[in-house]
C-alpha cells in the first residue's frame, strides 16, 4: 500500500478484505493520515464504489465522488477525511475474489488517467497472489498443526493403558498446549443420573475439581450437550442468553470454546477450553480441533469401557466356572449299588451354575435316605442359595431321619436364611431295604414316580409347603412299599418340562417318562439315566426357557 501511495502520487492508499461470511469489505491496511481510525471499519456488502467494484470484478476511476451516486460517505464521517477522486480495483485469483484496492485523492493532478489505472491493476494482481500465497501458507501451517496436535493425542491414547486414570487429563493437557489454552475439561455423561460428570480437567482450580458435578440444566455445557452443536463465544457478556449460566470465577478472558464430544451421532460428553495464554479469541482453526479430538475422546472412552467390560466378563466367566466346578463337586458321588439296590443321578443346570440338587445320606446297611431338591430362579442366586438349602438339610439329616421332621427344622433354618422370596421344593425319601418300605415326605415338590415292574405307576407325594416360605409349618409323612424290579424315579419338575416339548407341557412330560422308565425296567439305572442325558442334551427347547435338569433313579 506504500508503493501504491508513492507510485501513484496520491494522499492514501487501501487494501480491503472480503469477509467470507457476511460479504462486507473490511479495511485491512490503509496508508496516509487517518490509518489508525478507518483500519477496521467496514463497507457493507454491495455498499459504495468498492462495494460495487467487489461484486462486478470490474475496476473503475471516479475523479469527483460528490458525484457519484455510489459514493459511501460513512467512513468520511468517521474519519473527518475529505475523498475528492479513486481509484477502484478488484483482486482476482482465478475469479475469486479476494478483496479491493483503493487509491485516493491524487496530489501532483486533478484526476486520475488511465496510466494510473494500469499501475493500480498491476499491484492488485500482485497484491492478490501475495495474499492468496500467504493464506495457503497460513492454512497449510495450521493443517500441520491440527495434524500435529492430533498426532500427539493419539500418542498419548496410544501409551496409556485402560486402568490409567489420567488419560483423559494427559488428553486435556497436550490439547491444551497446542491450543494455546490455560484452562480445559471434559465432561461425560453418567448413565445412572443422566447428569453431566467431569471427567478430567485442566488448569482449573482444585476447588473445582473436587467437584464432581458442574453442570446445571442451563449451563454452556449442557446447551451444548443437547443440541449437539459447537459453541464459539468471543464475549461471553454479550453473546449468551442471560439465562445462560457460565463459571466465570477465575477465567482471565471473555472467549471460551465448547464442543461435543458424539459417538453414534449421539451426544456422551463436552469438551471446553478457555482462557487463551495470548488473550486472543479462539477461532475455526481450534473448532476444527477440538471437534476432530471429541471424536478420538469418544473413541478412547468407549474403547476404555469395553476393554474394562470385556475384563471383567471374563473375570466373571473365571469365576463362574469355578462355581460350577465347586457347585459340580458338591453334589455326592452315588454308589453304582447300595446292598442289592442299584443307583444312578444326573444334574445339568440351566445355565453355568443352578439351584437343583441331590443328594445320598447312608444311615445303616439297610436304611439309607434321597433327596431331591430345586431351588426357586436359575443361574447364581440360585446356585448359591442352593449350597445353604443343601447344608442345612444335610445337617439335619444327622438329626432326623423321619420325613416329617427333617423337613420341619429344615424349614425353620432355611426360612431364617432366606432373602429376595428364595424358596427350595424337596422331595425326600427314607429306604428300608430290609422292609422294603419307602418312608417319605414333600416341602411342595412335583409328584414323583415309583414304576412298578409290572408296567404300573404310583406318584407319590404329601402335604407341604416349599421352604423357606413360611415359618413354622408341619409337613405329611407317608409310606409307599416297593417290591424288586420296581423302579423309583425321583426329578425336578425341569426334567418333565424338557420331555414335554415346546410348550412345556408338564404332564405330558411326566407321561413320556413313564414311557420311558418302562422301556428300561429290565436295565440298569445308568442306562436309563445315560438315555435321558441325551434327550434333554438334544433338546429343542429355547435356552431362556429351559430348566434345570436333575433325575435320581433307583431299581430294586
């Protein structure tokens, strides 16, 4: 603008900008007496000679602007200069307009000629490819930096491990530095009380940071949050809504930045810097930024949390499959034969780990008791509320023999241990071998199946309520006599719903076991018991309906 002010003998010279937003013509540089005073001050689109210039791209020489109808006195106001003649031409690169240059008042003449219009296109054009060159340096310098800063947080999410609980900080802190910001945080949303939590921060006070919970329903943040849009204020006094809440204890400057942080198109967070160490405001280069390492915080978040979930899934399978085993060692090893009695059990819970059980208590050479139990619900409550059902009866089988009482102190022990509504349904039978008399009682167990050899059945069961429902409850003892060749077929109600297809049908089920049995009355218990593992391991039936299956078979 000095060389066009010296070249062209005139009293001042002007470079004005395009604003690429609104259009206007802002005066970038301007030589003579009144530099101070009109640097700065705009010409509205369209406005003016200039602004009529910009949108023709064509240049103009107007020696006596009073005439001129286009003539935009505004900035003569403003400046208490008098402009007598100009100068207009336009900046093009490839047809893109880059801004006007102006030369005013010509000093050694009246008016300005066509030479002089030549010189002033020879400098705009110059003047224009400078301009243009340096924009693309700025860009490309700013591109290295995005790149960089991007570069260096992945670097940092890259050497943290899942458990390092200042990742996100570190994030804060190399962001921080490339921004040029003293101050930063980032907020998460917490699932469980649907508030914005703050997840890390930088440069804030330590007073802050203890406070885990900054964000009211009409802060920055959560207009942000909501309408998942980018917020760039350069005056926070004047640009937000007065019913805005901002923290403004302890920020140096007016501008601040917030961005969210999306996964999914769905908002899970914001990130927000302020205070930059130059006082300048923040601008597109740092939204460009901040929006492309939101992303990366989204990324490294949900990666944290699934790499911690998968963790602890497989801790969690390690565990169960440990409770399955103890669960599996629990359960007695029976004898292939007791006396002239033969024996066989299978138990297969539902899932990992159950709440059906067995068990064989040895009293005499003739006298020995069975018990098959099923424990309300399925998987590890019931697993583990079985393990106490099982104790407490086995210890009272130490204690009582009959039917009756056994199930009776049971009861009590187990109602006081009971929680959630838990409950277990108990079929027990007391043998005598030597009388051949099947003693037994029922805390609201399915019928069981004494299969006579003749092709018969007896379902035996008696009064009683499940345990652990009720306290202080009295339970029937009945007796059933068996002869040899008979079979006692003792299950959870899990064995006749998987033989009674897909509808569960129960009765069914309880006649295809019969069925069955009776087919296997001249072999063993095993066999029978071996045939039935592969019909409930062949089973159809949808896992989430499926039962526990437990069977108990004994052949006289």
């Amino acid at each position: 603008m000095e060389l066009a002010k010296n070249l062209l003998s005139c009293e001042a010279s002007s470079l004005l900008l395009t604003d690429l937003k609104s259009g206007d013509l802002i005066f970038n540089t301007v030589t003579g007496d009144k530099q101070k005073i009109i640097q700065g001050e705009r010409i509205p689109k369209g406005k003016g000679i200039a602004g009529e210039v910009a949108l023709s791209g064509k240049s103009v020489i107007v020696n006596d602007v009073r005439k001129d109808k286009r003539f935009f006195e505004e900035i003569d106001k403003k400046s208490n200069f008098v402009t007598r003649n100009v100068i207009c031409v336009p900046m093009l690169i490839q047809d893109d307009l880059v801004g006007v240059l102006e030369i005013v008042n010509t000093i050694q003449k009246d008016h300005f000629d066509d030479s002089d219009m030549l010189k002033a296109d020879l400098i705009a054009e110059h003047a224009a490819i400078a301009i243009d060159s340096r924009r693309l340096q700025d860009e490309m310098s700013r591109r290295m930096d995005e790149l960089s800063a991007l570069y260096e947080v992945s670097q940092t999410i890259s050497f943290s491990n899942i458990y390092d609980e200042n990742i996100f900080f570190n994030i804060l802190k190399t962001l921080s530095r490339f921004i040029g910001a003293e101050k930063s945080s980032i907020f998460i949303l917490d699932n469980t009380t649907q508030k914005l939590q703050l997840k890390a921060s930088y440069g804030l006070s330590a007073t802050i940071n203890q406070d885990n919970c900054l964000i009211t329903n009409n802060s920055v943040s959560t207009l942000v949050f909501k309408s998942k849009d980018p917020m760039i204020v350069t005056d926070i006094n004047e640009e937000l809504p007065p019913n805005v809440l901002t923290h403004k204890k302890g920020y140096k400057t007016k501008s601040f930045i917030s961005v969210p942080v999306i996964h999914k198109t769905k908002a899970i967070g914001v990130l927000n810097m302020a205070d930059k160490k130059n006082k300048s405001i923040f601008d597109s280069f740092d939204l460009r930024v901040l929006s492309t390492v939101g992303n990366l915080i989204s990324d490294t978040y949900f990666n944290i949390e699934n790499q911690k979930y998968q963790i602890d899934r497989k801790r969690l399978e390690r565990e169960i499959d440990i409770a399955a085993e103890i669960q599996r060692k629990i359960l007695p090893s029976i004898p292939s034969n007791y006396g002239k009695h033969q024996l066989a059990a299978f138990n297969h819970p539902a899932k990992v780990v159950g709440g059906d059980f067995y068990d064989f208590v040895k009293f005499d050479e003739n006298k020995y008791g069975v018990i098959v139990a099923d424990v309300s619900g399925k998987g590890i409550p019931a697993a583990m509320f079985m393990g106490t059902a099982r104790n407490i009866v086995r210890a009272e089988t130490r204690i009582h023999t009959a039917p009756s009482m056994l199930l009776k102190e049971s009861n009590e022990l187990i109602y006081n241990d009971s929680e959630h509504g838990m409950y277990v349904t108990l079929f027990y039978a007391l043998i005598d071998s030597h009388n051949k008399i099947i003693t037994y009682g029922s805390a609201g167990h399915n019928n069981q199946i004494l299969l006579k050899k003749t092709g018969e059945h007896i379902k035996l069961n008696s009064k009683g309520k499940p345990l652990g429902i009720f306290s202080q409850m009295k339970y029937e003892e009945k007796i059933a006599l068996y002869e040899e060749g008979d079979i006692l077929l003792l299950f959870t109600d899990g064995v006749s719903e998987c033989l009674g297809g897909i509808d569960l049908d129960i009765e069914l089920g309880e006649r295809r076991l019969i069925e069955t049995a009776v087919k296997f009355l001249d072999k063993t218990p095993s066999e029978l018991v071996s045939h039935l593992k592969i019909t409930f391991e062949n089973s159809e039936m949808d896992d989430k309906y499926r039962d526990d299956f437990t069977i108990f078979v004994i052949k006289f």
